[in-house]
C-alpha cells in the first residue's frame, strides 16, 4: 500500500484568492478534453464506478481522505483501528502516515479543524461524512468533486455543477486544475446547467484521467464508511439465497412424497 506521508490541511482561502486571480483568464483558455465545440458536457450522467471490494482502491481513497479532506471532515462513526483492519492496513502504517501524532487507533475519525475557525471561513460547519454515500450516493459524490468551475460572483471563487452554491471551495483544484463552464441556455424539459464545454484556465498536477481515478478512489472510500460491513454482508447474503433455493427444492420434493397417496 502506497500512502502519502504529508497530512494536508484544507487550504480554503488560499486556494480562493488563486481562483479569483485566475478567472480573469478563463476567456482565453483553451478548451479542456471534456467537451468539445458544439457538444455538450453530459455531467449529469457521470458515474462513479467504483468498486467497493476492491483494497486497493479502498486504501488509496483513504490516503486521499486523510491528505485532502480530514483536516475539516470527520468520520464519526468510523474508528482508525476498523479502518485499518478492513482495508488491510498494516499497524505501522496506520500509526505513522494516516493516525494522526494525538490519536489512538481506537479513536473515532474526526476533523482537525476547529468548529468556530470552520463557520468563520466557510459560513458552516463541514458536514461529517460518514453517511454521505448513503445519503446523496456515489454518483452525486463524483459528480461534486469533478464539478467545480470558477465563477467570480461567489465568495470562494468557485461554484459548483451537481451542488450550485456550494460552501466548499475547490480545495482539490492543485490536483484537477482550475477550470471555467461555457454554458448554453438549458432546453425545456431539462434540469440543471448545460455545459458547452470546459477551459482550462490553470492546469493541475495530475492529469484527466489520473484525476478521474483520484476521485474514484474517494468516493469509492466514502461508499465503504457508509455501510463498512456490506460486502461481508453481501457474501453472507448469496449463501443465504442459495440455501433458501435448495432448502425449497427439498421441502417442493418433501410436499409431494406426503400428499402422493392423497392424489
């Protein structure tokens, strides 16, 4: 398991005062490989993909989570020591690159960021995350962290495709880049922003597609904080499913040996 040592704290203001710098060279961007002139950006039906058996997505999604979003968002209901049981985390590393240096590993996951400093920056507190897959899905979640755009008129600099007014500024703009939305006008019958396309304005450290499993590999994360005993229960359920079937092709057999004489 890969685990990146630095523990990185949301960089909200800072990565604000970048957007805002930038938005003003939005017009003569190029435009991004997502869209194209004369398309449209089908963001609405993004979808996560992701794989909630597989470890090494799971792992990588929670270095993710401890760099880029702990330091304001907690896991209430999760504690480091399940964590690192679950996705075959090895003691050492849990302690040294994901504990944080005051923790235990029986602690619950919670957010370095103080409450009041929190609804000062950002106007309310980062919501927990524990149940957020179950609430809003995974797909809406890869949708959020891929659809930020610049827009100048919001105090972040940013704004947001899948939550329009989000709170929350790009804080993973470093990675993705900073890009701006060329809107078309939205057709009847439709519901949400219709994208023409997208243009970079400033690129990030990863690439499309590095970005895309980067994001994956989160959400994938969230979708097992959710539920962390679903694909044990799931396994237990095909058992269960195919007990049920044998155990009625015996009883169908039992009927008919008791109820032949009556026939």
């Amino acid at each position: 398991m890969q685990v990146r040592p630095m523990r990185a704290c949301l960089t909200g203001m800072g990565l604000l005062l970048a957007a805002c710098a930038l938005a003003g060279a939005a017009a003569a961007a190029e435009p991004a490989a997502e869209g194209g002139e004369g398309a449209v950006v089908n963001w609405q039906a993004w979808k996560a993909g992701n794989d909630v058996a597989y470890i090494p997505s799971l792992q990588r999604g929670a270095a993710n989570f401890v760099n880029y979003c702990s330091g304001c968002h907690s896991l209430k209901y999760v504690r480091w020591s399940r964590l690192g049981t679950d996705l075959q985390i090895p003691d050492k590393v849990l302690r040294e690159q994901l504990l944080p240096a005051d923790a235990k590993a029986t602690d619950y996951i919670v957010a370095s960021f103080p409450k009041a400093d929190a609804e000062n920056w950002f106007g309310k507190q980062p919501p927990d995350l524990s149940l957020e897959a179950s609430l809003r899905g995974v797909d809406w979640i890869y949708r959020f962290l891929k659809g930020f755009y610049v827009d100048p008129t919001r105090p972040t600099g940013t704004n947001n495709l899948a939550l329009e007014g989000a709170a929350m500024p790009a804080v993973l703009s470093s990675l993705e880049g900073v890009k701006a939305a060329v809107f078309a006008d939205s057709a009847a019958g439709t519901t949400g922003k219709v994208v023409k396309h997208f243009e970079t304005v400033s690129p990030g450290r990863l690439t499309p597609a590095e970005y895309d499993t980067f994001v994956r590999d989160t959400v994938n994360f969230l979708d097992y904080v959710s539920d962390q005993s679903q694909v044990e229960r799931r396994s237990i359920g095909l058992w269960v499913v195919l007990f049920l079937l044998v155990f009625t092709a015996f009883a169908w057999l039992l009927k008919k040996e008791y109820w032949k004489d009556v026939h």
